[in-house]
C-alpha cells in the first residue's frame, strides 16, 4: 500500500510544472564577432588573415546576437547580417533544435552593411518569409521602405518594419524588455542605434558601432555601471592598425581607449566588458598575446558561440 501511495505522489510531483523561478533565465548567444566585412576579409592576404585563410577555426562571423527566452520558447536576432545564413544554423545547432529557425523578431541597428544586408534572404528567391517583424528606428524604417531591394520585402511582406523610438522601451515578455537609444556614427543613410537589453535577472548592454565615447551626450561608464554585461565598439585596437590610412575617416574608440577610459574602475565593472565587432586588422583576432594583455587588465572579449 504505502509503495503504491509513493509512486502516486512522485509521479504527480514529475508531471506538475516547474515555477517560473525554477526554469531556465534568458540568455544571450553570440553568434558573430566581427566587423562588417567579416574574418577573414575579403581580398586580404596579410598577416591578419592569412592563418584564418588557412585554419577555418580562426573565422568569425560578422556581429550579431540572440536573444532566447526559454520560459515563451522565442527568441530575437539582433542584426541581419551577411552572414546570416551560418548564424542561424549555427543557432539551431548550440539550441539543439528547440526553437522555431526563425526568429521572433529581428532589430536591426542601422544601414552599413554588415547590420542589415542579411535580410534579403527573406525574399521570395530565398526563405519567402510572411510577415516577419523588423525593429527599426525611423530613418532606418524609412530606408527599408523607401529604397530597392528592400521595399520589394515590404510590399511582399517577407518582413514587417516596425518603428521604435530612441529611449522607447520596448516589452517582449513580462520579462524581457529593449531600450533603443542612438549613437552618434556614421549615419548616411540611417540613425545608428544601440540597445539595453533587459532580461529580468541581467541587463545587457550592446553597442556595437560608435564613433567615440566623448562625442556621446551619454556616459558609457555610468551605462555599463548600470549593466551586467557591455558588449561594446572594439572595431580597432589602436591607431596606425590600418597603415597609411586616416582612421579619423572611420572613428571608433580604440580598444586602447575604453582601457584607459576605465581603468580607475574596479574590477566587477571592467569585467562586464567585453570588446565585440573586430575588424579584421585588429590583433585581438589573431595574436594570443594581445588577447591575454586585455583580459590581464580585467577586460574580456566577446566569444563566437558562447551563452552569457
């Protein structure tokens, strides 16, 4: 009798859901590190890229995110890339095909190529996608709509462009929220923006493409104060990486600079950044030794494939 009540009682407590609190947190999953151009670059055969030319572990997909949410099984593609195509394989893989192939939505941050271009294989001549949902702020919606091969997407609606406000805060679950905000860039054909994600349990910060931290009317100490983690602009590690040419054409804060930058913080807050959108010449990618100086001084580096 009392064998009979146990197995009664463990299977009702088996098949009663587990509480909120006891399931799986939201997560990011990095799914490109580099530069629009991607790693190795395009007609490169200098030392920066020769060893990935040769050694396909060393490649790196251009800058993106996931953002997965265990509890609704949905999740959210930050940037459409180039390289799109490897990046949600490469999701489906570390998730174990436990999520839809497509994202939820996708929030796309402004028009240089390597940040939008991947959403053309939303069209008919590739997934043919319905109806799914791009967050844009507006001159970056006004460019999707307004310009080829881009509007031909709207008109089919393969992708729905979806307006949002600098300083809107955007609800995706109970949870899950997503601050938009600006930087300044080079916004020819689009505002540039970046993003507070916050998860309920962690706030991430992203911000991938900035001029510099001074010409920002926000201070990017206080923001990543007010993060857990800071995936943060980390394009270039110091000046002169490009040989003769004027890297003022193409600002970015140097790696160099954002350690100087935080170097009177403590510690907890220089580990939550981690230095993400490599291009291609910067060093991070292909000597050990600059990688180890970094993390030496308490900072970290965005990893391709890893859950934070």
């Amino acid at each position: 009798m009392f064998n009979t009540v146990f197995k009664y009682i463990l299977i009702c407590f088996l098949i009663l859901p587990l509480p909120l609190s006891a399931q799986e947190n939201p997560y990011i999953i990095v799914l490109g590190t580099a530069q629009d151009g991607g790693y190795p670059h395009m007609g490169c055969t200098k030392e920066c890229c020769n060893k990935a030319w040769e050694d396909p572990t060393m490649r790196r997909n251009v800058v993106s995110l996931a953002l997965v949410d265990p509890v609704s099984q949905q999740w959210y593609l930050f940037e459409a890339t180039p390289d799109i195509k490897e990046q949600l394989h490469l999701f489906r893989q570390l998730t174990s095909d436990r999520y839809d192939y497509l994202p939820r939505a996708i929030f796309v941050s402004h028009a240089h190529i390597g940040h939008y271009t991947g959403l053309m294989q939303f069209g008919r001549e590739v997934m043919n996608t319905k109806g799914l949902t791009v967050y844009a702020l507006p001159r970056m919606k006004h460019f999707l709509e307004n310009n080829g091969p881009w509007d031909q997407l709207v008109r089919l609606e393969n992708i729905i462009p979806v307006e949002i406000m600098e300083g809107s805060e955007l609800a995706l679950s109970e949870e899950i929220t997503i601050r938009t905000f600006t930087v300044p860039h080079r916004d020819e054909y689009s505002e540039t923006g970046a993003y507070m994600i916050n998860t309920g349990n962690k706030k991430y910060l992203f911000i991938p493409d900035i001029d510099k931290w001074d010409r920002w009317n926000k201070s990017i100490i206080k923001m990543v104060r007010s993060s857990d983690l800071a995936f943060l602009d980390g394009t270039f590690y110091s000046d002169g990486e490009l040989g003769g040419k004027n890297m003022e054409e193409i600002p970015h804060p140097f790696i160099i600079e954002t350690i100087e930058l935080f170097k009177n913080e403590k510690a907890e807050v220089k580990k939550r950044i981690h230095f993400i959108h490599f291009n291609h010449s910067n060093p991070v990618l292909y000597r050990p030794e600059v990688r180890q100086l970094i993390r030496k001084k308490g900072f970290e580096l965005a990893e391709q494939a890893k859950k934070y």
